[in-house]
C-alpha cells in the first residue's frame, strides 16, 4: 500500500497530462468562451476593448492553471502558510497605499495587470483552513477552542477587506469560511447559533446604520421606489432580464446593453446582457454549465484520498459557486448590488486570475488525489 | 482498528456534509433559475414593453402652418426657417445647470431661463421645452459642438411665421402665439414646443385649418437621450393655404393712407360681389413682434395707447354713423310713401319739435332744398322734419335691410353687431318709452345708432349695386361663410329701384356737386368719378355755450372732437368699388375722412382687383 502512494506521489509528467481532469478543462473553456462572445457584444460587436484582452489573460491564466495542476498537491500543502501570509502581506501593503495615496484603493499595480490582494486572498483562505482542518479529526471539531486558529484564518483576512471598506469581499471570505467549517464536520448547532445570533444582530445593525446605508437597503428592497437613483441599476437589469424572454433579443440585439441602459454591462451586470441577447435558454445554459463545475468539484472532493485535498477541493468549488450566486442573485434582484464579479466571464484580470488559480489547485487535487499529504 | 474507523466516520461525515453543500448548491441554482424563468417568461411581457418604452421616443413632427396669400397669390403670412434650442428635464439631471452653461455659448436672459424653469414645473418631464428661438446658424453650430456638456439640450430646425407685410396686414390677418392652458384642447400638437397658434384674425378664424396634422416618428434613443435611428416615420401633414380676396399691394397702400391720421380704418369692397379688397386699421403694429415673444414695455405700450392699435376698428369699431346715415333715413321715407322724391324742405338752422330745438349743422341754414340737395349738404333739417313723418320703426327696418344693426356673418370673429335702435329695443333696453325728439337724432345717424366701417361699406354697396344684398367675404369655397358662388347673385332686396337712383344722385351730387360736402375731394375724371356722403359723429353733445361762442371743433381735446366719416362708392356710372372711412376724433367728414376715401378710390379703380385674381 505504501508503495503504492510513493508509486503515485512520483507519477510521469506524461501520466499526470492524462490524468488531467480535462472534462472541467472542457467546462472552464466552454464558459469562458460564453465570456468572449458576451464581451464581443458589450462593445458592440468589437473585440475592442474587452474581449481581445480578456482573451489574451484566460490564454496566461489557463497556462497557469495547468502549471499548478501539474505540481504536486503535497508542495502546494507546504506552501498553504507562506502563501496565507504573502496575501495577508499584499492587503496590508494595499492599506498602506491607500493611506499613502490619500483614498481607497483596492489593488496594486504591477504592470501588466492590477492585482487585487482581496481576490487571491479568498484563495489562500480556503488553503489555509484546509490545511488546518487536515490534521483534526471528528473529535477536534466539536470542541470550541479547536475553531479558534479557523476564526482568527477567516477574521485576519475579513477585517483588512472591511477596512478598504469592501463589506461584499469580506462578506464571501466569511461564508467561504463557514462553509469550510461546515464540510470539516463542526457542530451543524454552531451554524443554528451563528445564525439566530446574525438575524438578533439585524436591528442592532439597523439602529447604527447611517442614512445612506438605510437608504441602500431600502432601494434593494423596492428599487422601483427610486428607479433614476439607487434602484437606477437594478431596475435597468432587470428590464434587461425580462425583455430577453425565453428565445432572448439575439446575438449583439440587446438594446439594453447596446444603448448604455443596462449599467456595468461588461464587468458585475454582464450575465444580464447574455441572458438578455440569450434570452431564457442561454441564461439556463449557463447556470447548467456552472452546475456542472460545482459537481467536478464536488467529484474531485470526495475522490481525494487526503483530507486537505477534499476540503482544498469542494472549498475552492463552493467559493467559486459563491461567486455565481452572489452575481446572478444580485443582478436578478434577489440580494442588493454589492459588486461582485462572476467568475470566467466578467471583464477583469484579477478574478480571472484567482478563478484559473482555483482550479489549477483543484486539479492538482484530483490528479494526486492518491498523494501522501503528511499530517 | 479504531483508526481506520474513525478514519471511514470521518469519511462519511465529510461525504454527508458534501451531498448537503450540494444539496444546497443545487437548490440555489434552481432558485436562480425559476427566477430567471419568472422574469423572463411571465413577467416578460412587461419588461419587453420597458424596454422599448426605454429605447424609442416618440417624436411629434410638427406640421407646417398653411400659407395665407392674397387674391394674385402674394404671400401674407409664410413659415421661414427657424433654429431653436429645446431642453427635455427628464435628460437634463439637473435642468438650472444646464441651462447656466447654456448660457456660456449663446446668449440667454435669466427672464428666459426663469421662464423655462417655471414650464418645466407644470408639464411632464419628458416634454420637451423651448428655451430659445429665432437663432443664428453660428449659435446652432455652437451648441451643437456643445451638447455632450449640455444634458438634456438639443436644437431643432422648427418653423417661425413671417408677414411680409408687416403693419399693413396687422388686424386682417392677426398673428399666431404661444398656446395658452386654456387652448389646450384635444389635438396633441398643441403640447409640442413652442407651437403657435392663430391669436387674432384669419389667423385665428381658419386656425384649424391652416394647421394641419401631426406626424410622428419613433426613434430609438440610447441611455443619453441621443438619437440612434429612426425606426418610423410618418410624416406631417401641412395646413391648408388660405387665399383672401385681399389685394395685398392695395393692403398696404390703405394702410398708409389711414396712417395719415391719428386713429382711423377703412374697408374698401366690391360693390357687387361683397369680396373685401382692403381691410385696415391704423395705428397697427407689426406681427412679427408677435410670433417671437413681444418684449413687455412694447405690449405695455400698446395697451395703453387711446388710438387702440391692437383693436381691428373696421370691423370692431362702432360709431354713430352720423349723416352717411341720412341715405337711409331718407329711404325709409321714399319706401314708405310718406314722401316723394320731389318733396321740399325749408331750412333754417333751427329745426323746432314740441319744446325741444334741434340744429342742423350749418348756421343759418340751407333755405329750400330738395332730397338730393339735401344730402349733398347734408341739410340736417331736412331729415329731421322727415323722420317725424316716418317714425323710427320704419327708419330701423330700412336700416336693417342694408345691413346694420346686427353682424354681417364675415369672416373675423372679431366683427361686431353695432346698433340700430327701434321703439321695442329702447323699452327692452332701459324700459322706457322711446320719445319723437329720439327719432329726430336718429335720422341723422346719432344718437343710440351705432355701425363699425365693415357695416357702413356693406350698406354704401347695397345703395349703388341696384339693391342687391351683398355681403362681406374674405375666402371663397368651403371655409366661406359668405361667399357669392360664381354666376349667383346676391337676393334682390325689396326696394324701389327710382328711390335707390335718387339717393344715389344725391351721393353723386355730395361730392361732384360744387356745394357739395366732399366736393374738395372730388375726382375730375368723369371715368373714375365717385360719389359717397361725408358724415360727422358727435362724440358729445355740443353745448349751447360751444355752439353760442363758436368754438370750433379741432381747438377741442383729441378725444372730444368729432368722428370724420366717409362712404363712397366709384366708378359713377356702375359702380364697381365701395369704401367706407371712419377717422375717429377726425373733426369732419369731409375735412379728414373724404380725402381718404378720394385716394382709395382713386388707387382701387387703378389697380382694378376687381378683374383679376380671385373671382369676387
């Protein structure tokens, strides 16, 4: 048996390319494809100035993702803390430009693309807990003092996200975090309590809120009460939405869209321009696409021999589908606007980058899903 | 042992939590999908109509206003080119800012940003609003190059009303204006920027028609407001041309004439068709004030000045007809056999009735005289002791049979009914009894009489076009109201045609005849001869201290001297052209209102409308 794994652990590249789980590669390449066609029409029929660029970030990200996928996930196992901590690093470093720069800023400038530490670090987050929860077992779950280090993993990250302030970033970290608790077998009594207490903390909330923020949660609940202001782009969305009907406006006829109604079109609101030109069949299509990645994810998880594998692997995918649901509920209406990409199609190197990174972690988990990962 | 059973617990927890996760994965997406399905299928309907209601404005276009051109086809009113800026509020997020960098481009007055400020308030947000018009090509280009700092602003290519002819058509034609809260009645063009609508005169009368209908235009708009496309146009309808009997050239030269005097209007009319040739009133002003927002100290102005400027006096203007009404009182007489043509009276400057003393004009008076004689000096006497005989009754049947006392049905709305009183009015208007002495003023036109110019013209052509009926028209075909149809005549009327050759020998004889009234203002021609009576119009009571001190009546104040009166009709043999004159405060008939009449008389028989143009 232990020749066995030591047999896997030193598979031939070549064996490794094969095992490649190249049905998500298919899904991943089908999405993104939707992405180009959707950025093709948001500048009206142009590769310019989003599709081509897009285009050329996917071909270096899929790149990379292949890379990682290729490696060893043992390495990636040793490289969970120093990874965890560069992120940590690169948010305090973005704080402190942001002071500096007099403003909020969310990114660094490298170049060739402006990287977002808040988006690498939900990656490196789900590393670490996966990491941490390797080691335990069911027993160390149920105690209290065990799930301290997890809290404090999630809450590092969360508050340097609150203090850019992005309360929609540090919102995901959370729920990617809990939902890391969740699969590593902490008591379902935690997720009853943190609830009760999170609805408890609802009007305490309220009570300090300032106007505005009030108003925002007004608007979300009636945007039609405010349609040129607040509710302005949910209203423009959901008109956008509807009008698609179930056969859409076809391809490059979304008048929303084409004419500037629809708002952000080509970043957090583009699914609303596909299902717009898609209409109904396209809009379904894509959900069904993303069904699918949920289910490799899932797949890879529960055929992952070690346990930072399996958490590493359905982590990664229920961030990802936290992601598609936290877009499409918000541009459908269903939770306010809080400005959140969806992965592999919107404009956006960053997200596109952390998403690609996601999977080459995932990958590397179901091609070594035999590899020994030491406790 | 106890390991690897922990190990597969392990193992079937992470599993079970996983099928929940998935679980709840894939509750979501179906979540996402029914709401997606919701939207786009049953509510899709709606949002489809939202969509389009966001994407295509309609666009009202605006139909031409019909041309107005007098009878050779001259233009009296035309449409010219007129480039206008035009703000919609709902495009414009904040309409003041807007308009403030307006202002950095072209000129604009803070009255006029107020103005529009305030129509913004009371009508929809997406109506647009005219913030300015009548702008030079430079000023267009300007705000063109502009417009992406200008929200809500665009400019437009609209049409403004031009009168060529300016003061001369000032009251016949009118003048189109803004619409007002109350005009605005079922037609949508009215709610289009700065549409105008007739305000006065034929402008006014056959607005609908000239107006024409709307057309329309769906366009596709992107989220700025900017057009992208025009999905569907149906055009604009244009109103209908109007063609008036007027002689504009002829318009004009009346009009100049009149504005010789202080306060005058004149009509000059067919004597046989009743087609007006010439209608004015003076002082005018010029309508094309009118059409692009009048300034306020010229509205002021015109308000406030006694002559009336803004008042059409030939048709709206009622005056005591004075002795131009002494041919009727003496018809009235002939009809009724209480007198025959060879009848005498003897004058003498004193005419006594019970207790009561009535005066002819001249001192002294005119010794015998004869029907004719007395109209052509317009002896006093002579109508006084006559219409004793007759009475009053009979004098107000005769009067209105040639057309006063009531409207004549022409085609101004503005016309007015004057005044022919009889015994049963005076008991209906104050319930008293009418007394003789009342008759005695009315035979020689004063008194309770009133006519406006249009009247005393329709009368003078009823007297000399051998009895027939006519009445005034300005437009022929299916908008006349009182057109004489080609090879119809005018009802004969019933009257004595030796009575009517009588009276018009005494008109021929005022002015032809060396004692005569008028007869300083004779034509020598005998081909363009005219004939008429002068008449003047008490506007109060000369005082037995005026009368006994001898003042005259032009050292009175303008506004207590006498109404100058004239109607005349030319050629002598046949006539062809009437015209009535009336110079308010002119003194006399025959010292302001005569010569008036000469040289309309003289001008029409040159130009000789009568022959070409428009039948009439």
């Amino acid at each position: 048996m232990n020749s066995a794994i030591t047999l896997h652990s030193e598979q031939s590249l070549l064996y490794k390319i094969k095992h490649i789980n190249w049905g998500l590669v298919a899904l991943i390449l089908a999405i993104s494809g939707i992405g180009f066609a959707a950025l093709y029409s948001a500048a009206g029929g142009n590769f310019s100035p989003w599709a081509s660029k897009q285009m050329v970030r996917f071909g270096v990200g899929l790149v990379g993702m292949f890379a990682i996928a290729l490696i060893d996930i043992k390495w990636w196992f040793r490289l969970v803390w120093p990874c965890y901590f560069l992120g940590l690093f690169l948010l305090v470093v973005v704080e402190i430009m942001g002071q500096v720069g007099m403003g909020a800023q969310r990114w660094i400038n490298l170049g060739f693309m402006q990287l977002q530490p808040s988006e690498v670090m939900k990656v490196a987050v789900v590393m670490a807990l996966a990491r941490y929860f390797h080691a335990a077992t069911v027993e160390d779950m149920r105690r209290i003092y065990f799930l301290i280090i997890p809290a404090l993993i999630i809450m590092a990250p969360v508050s340097l996200v609150l203090l850019q302030p992005d309360l929609g970033t540090s919102l995901m970290i959370i729920m990617a975090g809990a939902s890391m608790l969740f699969m590593a077998g902490a008591s379902i009594w935690l997720f009853i309590i943190g609830g009760v207490a999170v609805l408890a903390a609802i009007p305490i909330a309220w009570h300090f809120m300032h106007d505005y923020q009030k108003q925002r949660v007004m608007t979300f609940l009636d945007p039609e009460s405010d349609p040129l202001g607040a509710g302005y782009h949910i209203t423009q969305s959901k008109i956008a939405l509807g009008s698609g009907g179930i056969e859409g406006r076809g391809f490059l006829e979304g008048t929303q869209s084409r004419l500037n109604f629809l708002p952000e079109k080509q970043t957090d609101f583009i699914f609303t321009l596909w299902a717009e030109e898609q209409g109904l069949m396209g809009g379904l299509l894509l959900l069904f696409l993303f069904g699918l990645v949920f289910f490799y994810g899932a797949l890879i998880a529960m055929r992952c021999r070690h346990h930072f594998g399996k958490y590493l692997a359905l982590g990664l995918s229920v961030n990802f589908s936290l992601y598609v649901f936290i877009n499409i509920a918000m541009v459908m209406g269903l939770i306010p606007v809080v400005g959140a990409p969806l992965p592999l199609i919107s404009y956006g190197g960053t997200s596109m980058l952390a998403t690609l990174i996601g999977f080459g972690l995932m990958m590397s988990c179901s091609i070594h899903h035999d590899s020994k990962v030491s406790r | 042992m106890s390991f690897i059973k922990k190990e597969k617990d392990h193992e079937k927890l992470f599993t079970r939590r996983a099928v929940i996760i998935g679980g709840v994965q894939a509750g979501i997406l179906g979540v996402l999908g029914t709401r997606l399905a919701w939207l786009q299928v049953s509510q899709g309907e709606k949002y489809r109509t939202l969509s389009d209601k966001n994407r295509i404005n309609i666009k009202m276009l605006a139909p031409s206003r019909g041309q107005i051109v007098d009878r050779f086809g001259v233009p009296l009113a035309i449409n010219s080119q007129n480039f206008r800026v035009l703000v919609v509020p709902e495009q414009a997020r904040d309409l003041e800012q807007s308009l403030r960098s307006l202002q950095n481009h072209i000129e604009i007055s803070e009255d006029q940003i107020q103005d529009v400020l305030k129509t913004a308030k009371k009508t929809a947000k997406f109506v647009p609003i005219e913030v300015k018009d009548d702008l030079e090509w430079e000023d267009v280009a300007t705000i063109e190059v502009n417009l992406p700092d200008l929200p809500g602003l665009s400019t437009d290519s609209g049409e403004r009303r031009l009168y060529p002819f300016g003061e001369a058509t000032a009251h016949v034609i009118g003048y189109v204006g803004a619409v007002n809260k109350n005009e605005i009645g079922d037609d949508p063009v009215l709610s289009l920027p700065g549409f105008k609508i007739g305000k006065t005169g034929v402008e006014k009368r056959f607005d609908l028609e000239m107006r024409g209908k709307k057309g329309s235009a769906q366009v596709e708009v992107n989220v700025a407001g900017r057009e992208v496309r025009e999905l569907k146009t149906q055009g604009s309808h244009s109103g209908r041309r109007i063609e008036l009997t007027l002689d504009g050239e002829f318009q004009r030269f009346t009009q100049s004439v009149l504005a010789r005097e202080r306060s005058a209007s004149a009509v000059v009319m067919d004597a046989h068709t009743g087609a007006i040739y010439a209608l004015a009133s003076s002082p005018a002003f010029d309508p094309n004030l009118f059409t692009s927002g009048l300034p306020a100290d010229v509205w002021e102005e015109l308000l406030a000045n006694p002559a009336h400027p803004l008042t059409n006096k030939a048709i709206a203007g009622q005056y005591p007809p004075a002795s131009t009404f002494k041919m009727i009182t003496a018809l009235a007489g002939l009809q009724d056999g209480k007198i025959n043509s060879k009848r005498v009276s003897h004058c003498t400057g004193r005419y006594e009735y019970g207790k009561d003393k009535f005066h002819c004009w001249k001192r002294g008076g005119h010794g015998w005289v004869g029907l004719s004689q007395a109209l052509a000096v317009s002896c006093d006497t002579y109508f006084y002791e006559l219409a004793t005989e007759v009475g009053i009754d009979k004098i107000a049947e005769t009067a209105r049979m040639f057309g006063l006392g009531d409207k004549l049905g022409f085609e101004l709305k503005e016309e007015r009914p004057g005044l022919v009183p009889d015994k049963n009015w005076k008991l209906g208007h104050n319930g008293k009894v009418w007394r003789p002495g009342e008759t005695i003023v009315a035979s020689i036109g004063q008194g309770y009489l009133l006519a406006t110019p249009l009247q005393l013209a329709v009368m003078t052509a009823r007297l000399v076009n051998g009895g027939y009926a006519v009445k005034p028209w300005m437009t022929d075909g299916e908008l006349a109201t009182n057109e004489l149809r080609e090879g119809d005549k005018w009802p004969k009327m019933d009257i004595n045609p030796a009575h009517l050759k009588k009276v018009k020998q005494g008109m021929d004889r005022a002015v032809n005849h060396e004692k005569g009234t008028a007869y300083g203002s004779r034509i020598e021609n005998p081909d363009t001869a005219f004939g008429g009576k002068t008449g003047t119009g008490q506007v109060q009571r000369i005082t037995m201290s005026q009368r006994l001190a001898g003042i005259k009546n032009e050292d009175l104040a303008w506004k207590q001297r006498h109404h100058a009166l004239f109607v005349g009709y030319a050629p002598l043999k046949n006539p062809q052209y009437v015209c009535a004159v009336v110079v308010e405060h002119g003194v006399g008939g025959s010292k302001t209102a005569a010569p008036i009449a000469r040289d309309l008389l003289s001008e029409v028989q040159k130009r000789n409308p009568r022959s070409q143009g428009l039948k009439g």
